[in-house]
C-alpha cells in the first residue's frame, strides 16, 4: 500500500494524505482561480466600486453581492464547475452593482457582458 505524502492527480482522481490538506488545496485554488476570473471579468466593467472577495460554501446561492459593504461572496462549490460558470456568475455579481434587484434592466446588463447567460444558468440549475 502507497502512503500518501501529497495531493496528486491521476486522470480524473485526486489522491490526498488526509481531509485538512484536501480541504485547503481546495480553497486554496479557489482562491487562485475566483481571484483571477474575477480580475479578468472587472475589466470590462466602468465604475465598479472597490470589493472584497470571499468565498464561502453556501447550500442556495452560487454567489452574493453585499452592495453595502461591497462584498462578493462566491460560493466555493463553484471550483467543480466549467469556467465559463464561474465567469456567469462574476458577472451576474458584479451587475448588481449597477441593479440591486433582477429587473430587466438587470438581465440587460448581464446579457450586454454575458450574452449566453440563459444557457450558463439552466446550466448551474442541472447541476
């Protein structure tokens, strides 16, 4: 029997010594990868106000946008989806900083950075 020291992959598993170090692997390329979609995705935004970004797992929303203390809050279930997913539900985030609510005007806005947002949410829906 193999003793496991570290996380290694192998095709489509993920070989890890113990809970802990899985557990902050995880969170550790959700940090990476939320911070750096989350980059990406601001570029194309004007006058979107300076946020903090946390991440949390949450059992009914895949994100959540603090408008009064300009928090993003991103759910960490979102790292084993596709990134064009996490990309969606960035921008649907960052769109409640112009529209607090999901009017029109609100879908306007993700469609406008997002075209193919009806597509992404059935998407996270069948998940």
């Amino acid at each position: 029997m193999e003793i496991i020291k570290n996380i290694h992959f192998n095709d489509e598993y993920i070989y890890y010594p113990n809970e802990k170090k899985l557990n902050k692997f995880i969170k550790d390329e959700c940090i990476r990868i939320f911070d750096n979609e989350v980059a990406r995705c601001k570029s194309c935004f004007k006058d979107i106000p300076e946020f903090t970004l946390k991440i949390r797992n949450m059992k009914t929303r895949w994100g959540v946008n603090n408008r009064r203390d300009n928090i993003i809050t991103l759910n960490s279930e979102l790292i084993k989806k596709d990134i064009d997913l996490i990309d969606y539900v960035i921008i649907h985030e960052l769109c409640h900083f112009y529209e607090a609510n999901h009017s029109k005007r609100f879908w306007d806005q993700v469609e406008k950075y997002y075209p193919k947002y009806k597509e992404a949410r059935k998407r996270l829906k069948e998940c």
